[in-house]
C-alpha cells in the first residue's frame, strides 16, 4: 500500500491517480521545470541549515560555465594546512529526467546528507535537455570531477574519500561515472570512489518493465513521462542502447566500487534497479539493496514524510561506513 502521506502529496501535487493536473510529458520542457519545483516547495521540510554553502563556476570543456554548490558541514576548514583535517566529499547528482532537476531542487536531500554525515556535499548543476543533448550531462559531470581532482586539496576536500551519489538519472550519472573511473584510472577526473550511493536509479530506456506498466501513472513519475525524458535527452535511437545512457546494457562491470541502492515499491524503475543491482553482484561488485515498499519514485525530496527521515538516518550511517573505511 501507498504510503497515507504520499498518496496526499499525489493529490495535492500531481491530481492523484485521476490525473487533474496536466502530467510533464504534455507541457513544455520550461513548464515542466516550473511544476518540479513548485512541487519541491510543497515538499519543503525544515532541512539542516549548514554553516557553508556557496555557489561555484565551473568551466566545462567546450568553453561554457556552469555551476556547481559545495555544503560545508560544520567545523570543516576551508583550507588545508599543518594540522588540519580535510573534509570526505560526497559527488552529488541531481535526478529530473535530464530535463527538469536543479541544485535548488535537491537542495535539502544535500542539506540532509551534508549534515547527517558529516561530509561535504558538491551538487552538480549539469546542462539539461532539450537543450544540451547526451551525452552533455554526463561529460559535465565528468568535469565536475576533474575540477575536484584538481581544486580539492585547496577547498580542503580529501580526493581519496570520494562518494558517487545520485537519485533517479542523476544516480545512473553517478554509476556511469563510478565505471568509467574502473575502466580508466586516470579518467574520470582520477577519481576513484569508494562507493556508488545509487537512489532509485534509471539504468535501461531501451525497454519498458513491468513494474512500467504496473505504475505508470498516478505515482508521480509516470512511464509516459519517462519516455519524453529520454526522448529530449537522446539524440537517436541508438543512444538509449548505449550503455552510458543505460547501464544495465554495460557488459563489464567487474571491479567498480560498492553500491548501495535504495529502491522504491510504487516506482516505474524498480525492475530496471532491481536488475542493475543483481547484474553488479554477478559480476563481483558488493551490493546492499533496500527496497522501501510504501514509497514512490523521488522519495529522498519527501523529507516530510517520518519513514523518509529514517532512510537519511541510513544512508548517512553508510556513508560514514564508506568514508572510514
């Protein structure tokens, strides 16, 4: 059964099941952007204020500037010197279906896992589609994580303690990235992370699942919506077979770093998760999944919700696991 408190927000937010509200899929790319954050201000909840958060620039290979927010947890130092610590760094990806999503928009989950950790935080405003086709988001991703190779030391941040972590697309960014890092060593930014924090994460648009058809719609992500991401995200066809636009196709995932996923019961993609998770146990990689059965895609922005604040309980406990270890 739906969670009581969620299935209100459906209502609220989205028209419920019955669909009064107009769906993303039927608006605009800029109207859909709109609705996701209006719904991130009815989620609001009283997340942690951290001491530090700043906006950076960060230059991208093809000359633009994006940005990127680093969350400072408190009694971390700006800069290393004798004596003094540097802080573990959690790489964090925003989901929204490369379409919608913001730093804003996953503002408070940051806020939560910088302070629960504690860990510094460095959200990345990736380019999003339409406009900036795949494989942009992950390649300014990839920058975000040569400029943390580079700049870290100076911000006071330990490269060698290092966390992949996204929700929904943003944790198929991530894992692509924790990939990739296995592959090359000396790509990636020469990142290497010491684990994959992969939140209901989208690993194969070249298909549709079951649990597509069993939930695609009334449980605010919906399978049609899902298609119009990948539709604006992709360049063709082919790209959705690709395995950096769906992991699941990877053929070799032997040696990337442990995962933890958190997968949800009224989710689209919890067969598509569900497969990533097994696949990378196949192949040698630990695994821990957590399937939360009340609850729907996008659970992290629901912070409100009592049995949401215990999963951030969890996940910062396995965090801290990852970073003293």
């Amino acid at each position: 059964m739906l969670h009581p408190d969620i299935s209100a927000f459906i209502d609220l937010a989205e028209g419920g099941p019955g669909g009064r509200a107009v769906p993303f899929h039927e608006q605009t790319p800029e109207q859909a952007r709109e609705l996701f954050e209006q719904t991130t201000r009815q989620l609001q909840w009283p997340a942690p204020q951290t001491p530090e958060c700043v906006d950076l620039e960060l230059p991208l290979r093809d000359g633009q500037i994006t940005t990127m927010r680093l969350y400072r947890p408190r009694g971390a130092l700006q800069e290393t010197g004798a004596g003094q610590q540097s802080s573990p760094v959690l790489v964090f990806l925003h989901g929204g279906g490369y379409v919608v999503g913001s730093l804003d928009s996953h503002d408070g989950v940051c806020r939560e896992l910088c302070a629960g950790t504690p860990c510094t935080v460095l959200s990345v405003g990736y380019r999003r589609a339409p406009e900036h086709k795949f494989p942009t988001a992950l390649q300014d991703c990839a920058d975000a994580l040569a400029w943390l190779a580079r700049n870290g030391a100076r911000h006071g941040l330990d490269v060698d303690r290092v966390v992949f972590a996204g929700d929904s697309v943003g944790a198929s960014l991530a894992t692509v990235l924790a990939t990739q890092a296995a592959r090359q060593p000396s790509g990636a930014g020469a990142i290497t992370p010491r684990l994959q924090l992969l939140c209901y994460p989208m690993t194969d648009a070249s298909r549709r699942s079951t649990s597509m058809e069993l939930f695609a719609e009334g449980y605010f992500l919906e399978s049609d919506t899902l298609e119009w991401f990948y539709e604006h995200y992709a360049r063709d066809e082919r790209d959705r077979h690709d395995w950096r636009f769906s992991p699941l196709l990877t053929e070799d995932l032997s040696g990337v770093a442990p995962a933890f996923i958190v997968l949800a019961g009224f989710d689209p993609l919890l067969d598509e998760g569900r497969a990533y998770g097994h696949k990378l146990r196949q192949q040698g990689v630990r695994v821990e999944m957590r399937e939360y059965g009340g609850l729907p895609h996008d659970l992290l922005r629901m912070g409100s919700v009592a049995d949401v604040s215990g999963i951030y309980e969890e996940l910062c406990a396995v965090l801290q696991q990852a970073f003293a270890g």
